[in-house]
C-alpha cells in the first residue's frame, strides 16, 4: 500500500503558529496582488501630466523672453551703456510640483512557539496626487507651487560694451539679479 502525502497525523503535527504565519502569507499574497490604481484614470493623467509639460515648456520660453526684456529696459538706463541686446539661455524649463497624499500604515506580530520567539514586520506606504475639485469627473492635479526656470547665461551686447567701466557696471547688475556665476555673464561691444 502506498503512502499518503498528506496525512491526517502530519496535519495534527503542526502547531497553530505556523497554520497563522501560513494564512498571514496568504493574506499578504492577495493583498499583494490586488492593483492599487484605477487603470481608466491612468490614460487621463498621463495626458494632463504631458499637457503640463508642453505647458511648462512654453512658459519656459515666454519666462525666458520676459526677462530679456525687463533686463533690456533696466541697462539701456544705466550710464554709457546705450542700446542693448540681451540673450538669456536658461538651465531647464522649470517644473511644477504636485500636491500628493501620502497614506503609511506599520503593523507588528509578534508570537511564542514554545521558547521561541518570532516577529513579523510589516510596512505599507501609498501616494496619490491630489485633483482640484472641478465640474468634471476628474479635475487637473493641484500645483503645490512652480519653480520658474534657472538662468543658465547672460550675452549682454551694448554700444558702450569696449568701455571697461561700462562692462562692469553691466556685469555687476547682471549679477545682481540672477544667480549665475561671473564666467556665465558676457559683455560685448554692438557693431
């Protein structure tokens, strides 16, 4: 006569213990295959997420352009500078940061086998982005705050560019509002 595999004395032979960390494993397991997004709303974030970009990316130009305007108007005040050009090249196109909700949960067991003593830790953490409210079924994602573009370089072309005191005053007021470093700045003579 064969032997059974799964007898009723090898079942009796386990201890509660076990059976607990074998259902908890189970558990774990269905927990863990269960999905956690909602994949109807995925095609729409990702397509505002890519509208925010383009967005951000045109913005990034018009900042750009904003700046060398103002900038223009500020030097072609300033003493013997005369008419200027200014070109700004910026370091990246800015970004937006989301709101998001951050959702943890920690749990601990702890159990007694006879002497022995085993402890199961078990962490879960979970973001979403946060949608403002809006008439539709999904609102745009709610902008915690914009980082404008950083200034890469500054090319200064003024009339009075050969006059050294000039270029310096120019560099100095250059410096003075953007955060670049002096071998980033560039001050030359207009034809």
């Amino acid at each position: 006569m064969k032997k059974e595999r799964f007898s009723m004395d090898r079942l009796k032979k386990i201890s509660k213990n076990q059976l607990l960390i074998a259902g908890l494993a189970g558990i774990l397991l269905l927990v863990i295959a269960i999905p956690v997004e909602n994949r109807e709303n995925t095609g729409g974030e990702e397509l505002q997420g890519e509208a925010r970009q383009e967005s951000a990316s045109e913005n990034g130009g018009d900042y750009g352009k904003r700046l060398e305007r103002r900038l223009e108007q500020v030097l072609k005040d300033v003493e013997g500078v005369g008419k200027v050009k200014v070109m700004i090249t910026l370091q990246d196109q800015g970004e937006y940061v989301l709101e998001k909700d951050w959702t943890q949960s920690s749990q601990e067991i702890s159990e007694e086998d006879g002497g022995a003593k085993r402890s199961t830790k078990e962490r879960q953490s979970q973001e979403e982005t946060v949608y403002s409210q809006s008439s539709g079924s999904t609102g745009e994602p709610f902008v915690k705050r914009e980082v404008t573009p950083r200034v890469e370089g500054v090319l200064v072309v003024a009339e009075g560019g050969g006059d050294a005191k000039t270029v310096k005053n120019i560099s100095d007021a250059v410096l003075a509002l953007f955060p670049v470093e002096v071998h980033k700045i560039k001050v030359v003579k207009m034809n």
